[in-house]
C-alpha cells in the first residue's frame, strides 16, 4: 500500500460500488482515539458493517490502511474525502461529508452523532496478499457473498 501517499486516498471499483482505500497518518490514528463520545457506535457493534478483523477502534486489519465502501449509509450518496481538520467545520476532526443530506463520518468510517446515516460505513471483507496487494472481497473465509 506504499504507492498510496500519507493520509491520500485512492478509490477503486468492486462489484460496481466504489471502495476507498485510505492510507492512515499517525497524527490521524492518535486523532480517532480522541472522538468516542461524539460518535454512535465507537466500537463497531453493529455486525453487519465489518468483518471481525476489523471491529475495533481504528476498523482495519492494519492501523494504517483503511478499507471501505464509499456510500453513504443513509441513502447511498457518495461522501466526499475531507481529510483536513476544520475543513468542514470547526473542530472537524477530518473524515468523510455526505452532500446530501450531511451525514459525518470519521477517517475510520465511523458515524457521528446526529447524522442521518444510522451505521458505521461498510468494511468489506479483505486481505493482504503481499505488502504492496490488497485483495477486496476475499478473506480468510473465502469470498465476500
Ligand atoms: S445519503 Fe448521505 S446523508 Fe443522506
């Protein structure tokens, strides 16, 4: 995943939805630690969003490399990538924008508060193939259904 800049974001196609593969700073990391109380479900307890390698605070198999759906999960517009803190409003961490209906998520696709979108945004299922591949759509467990 090096051929992704720090903090970039490149989006790939899979199944006809769009797959956004962010490459994670540890400025970004230590800031998702920070923002629990303002989010709905912190420790991805709704299942049905990731596979279980990938409930925990940051939602990945490695830290620094972020995987997931790019739609919205309020009615499936496509958020738009606002990495950079204060840029949507003061205070905003970095994260994902929803234009349409202005749902927020953080950089680990984890919903705030008071969003229309109910749940996290959708992990697929993934692996690593080789340090430089990633393979969406398939795990350990085979392939996604
Ligand atoms: S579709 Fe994203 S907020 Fe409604």
């Amino acid at each position: 995943m090096t051929k992704i800049a720090p903090g970039a974001l490149a989006t790939v196609e899979w199944r006809g939805k769009p797959v956004w593969v962010v490459r994670r700073t540890p400025e970004v990391l230590a800031r998702l630690q920070t923002l629990r109380a303002e989010l709905t479900d912190p420790d991805s307890q709704v299942s049905s969003q990731q596979p279980k390698y990938a409930a925990n605070t940051v939602r990945s198999i490695r830290p620094e490399t972020f995987v997931c759906v790019g739609l919205c999960t309020h009615l499936g517009c496509i958020p738009s990538f606002r990495p950079d803190p204060d840029s949507v409003q003061p205070g905003w961490p970095g994260g994902f924008y929803c234009p349409c209906h202005g749902s927020k998520f953080d950089l680990a696709g984890r919903v705030f508060k008071g969003s229309p979108a109910p749940i996290n945004l959708l992990v697929p299922r993934y692996s690593f193939e080789s340090d430089e591949r990633l393979l969406i759509g398939r795990d350990s467990e085979g392939d996604a259904k």
